[in-house]
C-alpha cells in the first residue's frame, strides 16, 4: 500500500532536471516520445520483425537528437527541425499502429488508447515546436486552458494505464489509483466547460480560472508524488506489478511539467 505522503518530491531521490528553456523544452518533448518508444517496443510480438524494426530506428533517432538537446549541442534553429522530424516520424508509426490494431491486423499487447495516447503526446510536442519557432505569446488564460485540458487527459489516461499495469492482489492500491482517476477525469470535465464557458479573445484571466488554476496545481503535485512514491516501490519489487521499470518517473516528469506551466501560465 503507498503512504499518504504527500510532501516534497525531492524527498524521493528524483529531480526533474531539465531546463525550461528552449533546448530543455525540446528536450522534454524527445525524451517524451523516446519513452513512449522503449515502452512500446516491449510489447511488440516477435512475429512483428517489421514494426519492432522500425520502432527501433525511431528509438535511436530519438534519443541521438535528445541527447544534443540536453547538452545544448548544436544551432537550435537546427535542432528544432531534427525533433520536428523525429517527432513526426515517431507519430506517423504510432497512428498507423493504431488504425492497425484497430482492424485486429497487428500483434501488439499495447492497449488502443495508450497508442492513441502516445500520438496525441506527439501531436502537441509538434504544436510547441511550431509555437517556438513562431514566437507568438500565448495569454496567459489561453495557457491556462490549454495546458489544463491537454494535460488532464494524459493525467487520467496515466493512472489508468498504472491500474492496467498493477495486479489484480493490489486490492487498495487498485483502489486508490482508481479514485484519483476519477478525481483527474472530473477536473478534465470542468477544464472542458470552462474552455466553453470563457470565450476568445480572453484578454484577461477570471477569478473561476485563477482557482481553478491552483486546484490544479495542488493535484498535479500530489499526483507527481504519489506516482514517485509507486516507483520507489516497484524499483524495489514491493509491489506486484507488469509497468516497465521507468514508467512511474516517466509520468511523473509530465505531472510536474503541467504544474510547472500553470504556474508560470505558458505553453511549452
């Protein structure tokens, strides 16, 4: 059973160390995608040569130009462009494994909505690569929703994919991980309305998003670290489950990215 601790991830032995400036940005999103890669090649079936073939050379390339990112190697104009391509490659082969899986015509053990999961991740990885290079400044009440609606989801779909990934024998830790998906699918609900609700252009930022802004960012802490304090456990096989290895630090980077950018009220 995890703890109700909820206090500071530092505590935990993890840092999330990238820099959140240009070449951190990139970073982020190419270690994104080059864990979705290393978590998909695990559950590719050996009759599958061709498709663990090409996951393979989008691992590689991903991780080649992830690792000039974080040692800032390189023009970053340049760089933009190789994760532009990388991403985009990587997103084309998770789509077309999708609408594959999706006619029962390729043998992969990866649920249809964490491939969809994975493709949309690379869709907004694009999205920022585009904004980056626009240069266009995005309100602060138009981040906000963004990040919150995006966000969410991917927070919702993680814990679900943890239940998918836990044993049957957690009965309370099946339980708690279920409550909080609930309790993330409730917040995406209300970030939805709120998207409807608070018309462009929204030149100023409303009382109801401010709150609902730090409701946010209280949850998505609390979340990092009870997905931090999973890890600890599984790392030391003190709970019964299938989740890759780095699965929990993986999605625990991206808790701490959406609360990071709600409170300096961004898109990255």
């Amino acid at each position: 059973m995890v703890s109700n601790y909820w206090g500071g991830v530092g505590n935990l032995g993890y840092t999330d160390n990238y820099e959140r400036d240009a070449y951190g940005m990139i970073a982020f999103w190419l270690r994104n995608d080059y864990d979705h890669g290393r978590f998909f090649d695990r559950e590719i079936s050996h009759y599958e040569i061709e498709l663990a073939r090409a996951n393979q050379n989008n691992i590689q390339r991903l991780g080649a130009i992830w690792k000039k990112a974080e040692a800032r190697q390189g023009d970053l104009g340049t760089l933009l462009l190789e994760a532009q391509h990388a991403s985009s490659e990587f997103h084309s082969l998770i789509a077309y494994t999708m609408d594959k899986s999706l006619h029962c015509e390729v043998i992969i053990s990866t649920p249809v909505s964490l491939l969809d999961h994975m493709v949309r991740e690379a869709e907004e990885s694009q999205k920022v690569y585009k904004l980056m290079q626009s240069g266009f400044q995005v309100s602060p009440s138009d981040a906000i929703i963004h990040e919150s609606v995006f966000w969410l989801r991917q927070m919702a779909d993680h814990l679900g994919y943890i239940r998918h990934y836990l044993d049957i024998s957690n009965y309370d830790l099946n339980f708690q991980v279920t409550m909080m998906m609930q309790k993330f699918e409730r917040l995406l609900m209300q970030a939805t309305a709120l998207k409807t609700m608070i018309r462009k252009p929204r030149n100023e930022t409303l009382p109801v998003l401010t709150q609902f802004k730090q409701m946010i960012i209280k949850e998505a802490k609390s979340l990092e670290a009870f997905k931090l304090e999973l890890d600890d456990l599984i790392k030391k096989c003190a709970a019964v489950t299938t989740s890759p290895p780095d699965l929990l630090e993986h999605i625990a980077r991206e808790a701490h990215h959406l609360w990071r950018n709600l409170e300096e009220e961004r898109i990255t």
